[in-house]
C-alpha cells in the first residue's frame, strides 16, 4: 500500500498531525526515533532541518549523518485517547534522500503551508525527502 491507497480517514490525519515521529538507526546501529515537522509534498513526505538552536552546523545534526549513512526509515502519526476505541496510527517506510532545501521549493511550501513557524522563517535544510515504499495504517473503530 501507498500513500495514494491509503483510506481517506488515514491521509487525514497525516495531513493534520502536528509532529510525526521517525524511526531510524543510528550509527552505531541502534534503533532510534525522533520527533519531526513534516509535510506530503508530491507523494513524498517532507521533513527538514530547521534553525532552531543546534550545537552542529545542520548539515552534521545527527538525523542527517544516521540517513547519510543508511537511508532506510519509518515517520509514524499516531492518535492516543484514554478512549482506546478512538487510536488510530499511520506509518510510512522507505528510502530517505538527503537534500538542498533550496532545490526543493515546493517541499518548503509544503511545510510553510503546514507550520506557521516556516512561513516567517523557512527551514534552511537541509531536506529529508521520504520516498515511501509502503504505507500501513490501523484504528481501532470502523
């Protein structure tokens, strides 16, 4: 399953989330997950480096070296409520490139449509582009 096949119910809460979370692997290969700003721009999901305070230049951030070095990864949206008939996740997987934010203008309207933050400030990258494989989703009701 795609993007394009997920359910309508599922595509929503992907365009709505306001963080997902991406599964990678580190370099030391350990599974890791980190909370990101993302948006679907052409049937891709887009995340990037922004400039909020870093203590590396963002082209060395860690999310960035771990996809260099193995461009596998999951970015989850999940809903919980003590109500567990209202949970409901999505998961898309796939390869991630590694890119210039400036080559990818439409990937940075994405985000600045999405997040008022990048509206004032866009990210300056660099680009995470998903290019997902599969796509898997559940709830728990109807």
């Amino acid at each position: 399953m795609g993007i394009d096949d997920l359910p309508d119910w599922a595509r929503a809460m992907l365009d709505g989330a306001r963080v997902g979370h991406l599964g990678l692997t580190d370099d030391r290969d350990r599974p890791r997950v980190l909370p990101v700003t993302f948006a679907l721009a052409g049937g891709e999901l887009v995340s990037a480096v922004d400039d909020k305070p870093k203590r590396v230049p963002a082209e060395e951030v860690a999310r960035v070296r771990y996809l260099r070095r193995r461009p596998q990864a999951s970015l989850t949206v999940d809903v919980y409520d003590d109500d567990w008939s209202r949970l409901a996740w999505v998961q898309l997987t796939g390869r991630v490139e590694v890119s210039d934010a400036g080559d990818h203008p439409r990937a940075l309207e994405a985000l600045s449509a999405k997040y008022d933050q990048y509206r004032d400030r866009p990210p300056g990258g660099p680009l995470l582009r998903l290019h997902p494989d599969s796509a898997v989703c559940w709830r728990a009701s109807g």
